[in-house]
C-alpha cells in the first residue's frame, strides 16, 4: 500500500499520482477524445482525436463522420 500511495510517474495516459487526490487514495488521468477505427494491427485500433483538456497527449486524426 505504502508503495501505491507514493505513485507519481509519467505514464501512457499521462501523469499517475496517488499523492495529488482530488481525495485520498485517488488518481485523476486527463481525458482526451479517441475514435475506433480500422486498424493496421488489429482490426480496429483507437485513434486519439482531441487532446483539448490535456495538449500533451498528441492526437493523430481528427473526428470523423461514422459511414454505415
């Protein structure tokens, strides 16, 4: 636990800390805007396409319209 609770590192989905709260014991992530599309990998891949809340997490694409 004490290990946990001394968390704070850059990581994949942005800064981890379990010192900053907003409450005890809790980690926020920043959150951006992605887009499942087709993939090269794997048959559909998530795309991030809005990082307005968090301008380090780069985007890749824009939004676009889903054709059905």
């Amino acid at each position: 636990m004490d290990a946990i609770a001394a968390t704070d590192y850059q990581s994949i989905v942005g800064p981890v800390s379990w010192k900053k709260g907003p409450v005890r014991n809790v980690s926020t992530t920043p959150l951006v805007g992605g887009q499942w599309v087709k993939g090269d990998k794997f048959r559909y891949e998530i795309k991030i396409a809005n990082n307005s809340a968090y301008p380090d997490i780069k985007t890749v694409k824009k939004f676009e319209p889903i054709a059905y």
